[in-house]
C-alpha cells in the first residue's frame, strides 16, 4: 500500500509551542551549507547543544558539561534563509544531572509566519567541579 502525496508533506503549523521557551534564534549561513544545498546536521546539533545548556545553567549555576545526547530526530532538512527557533523545556533534575527536550522549528525564507519542526532532541547535562568532576545541584 503506497502513501498519498500529503503524507511525506511536513505539518506547516501557524503558532509555536506554549509550554516551551525560546532559548534561541538563528538564522544558518551558506558556509553551513553541505554538498546537498541543506544545512549540515552537525550545525544543527551544535545549534541544539547550546540552546539546550540554557535552562540547565540555572540550575548548574556554575560548570556544566553535555553527557548524553538521549534522542536526537531530523525531522525536515534545514535550508539556507531558514529562521530557526530553538525551544526547549525542562524533563528532569537529577542529583548532579539535568535533562531538557529542545525541539526546533524552520520558518522558511519564502513562508515567514509558518513553521515546521525541523529536529527534537534531549539532551542531559551534568554539573561538574574544577576537576570535572559531577558535583550536587543545589536546589532552592
């Protein structure tokens, strides 16, 4: 049994994610361009990793470090002009770790005011001592 056309079409959505927050913004540029015209996924995972040490900094409030990529999905491809906003939310505050979901969303150069998420991830970081070693979060 064969897919219709509209099932490969990703979902244009006309507003972003509520119970998220906007922890970054970025538009790619052609040096991240790969031999296919799209955006590296290296770039784009780089892009994640930063947006994703936002919420767990506040927690951390000092050394961090990224210990796991949990999942990590390209959804769409990313493209040069693309408006990506990076949103991410909290899942879990460990002892020494903390664990947040970023999901990103391509306005398109051409379409500006309608998105499609274009990769999700989660992503735990640790806090960690001038050694480098994991350290206790304090918790307020």
């Amino acid at each position: 049994m064969s897919e219709s056309p509209s099932a490969n079409v990703a979902a244009t959505l006309k507003s972003l994610p509520a119970d998220m927050e906007l922890v970054l913004k970025v538009i790619p540029l052609p040096a991240d361009v790969n031999a296919n015209g799209d955006i590296f996924g290296g770039w784009v995972m780089a892009q994640c990793d930063l947006a994703g040490s936002v919420i767990p900094a506040r927690y951390a409030k000092g050394r961090m470090a990224t210990v796991a990529v949990n999942e990590f999905i390209f959804k769409q491809p990313v493209r040069l002009g693309d408006i990506l906003s990076f949103y991410s939310k909290l899942v879990r505050i460990g002892r020494t770790s903390v664990t947040v979901t970023v999901e990103v969303f391509a306005e398109r150069f051409k379409a500006q005011g309608e998105y499609i998420k274009v990769t999700e991830a989660t992503f735990t970081y640790v806090a960690i001592d001038d050694n480098g070693r994991p350290r206790a979060i304090v918790k307020d």
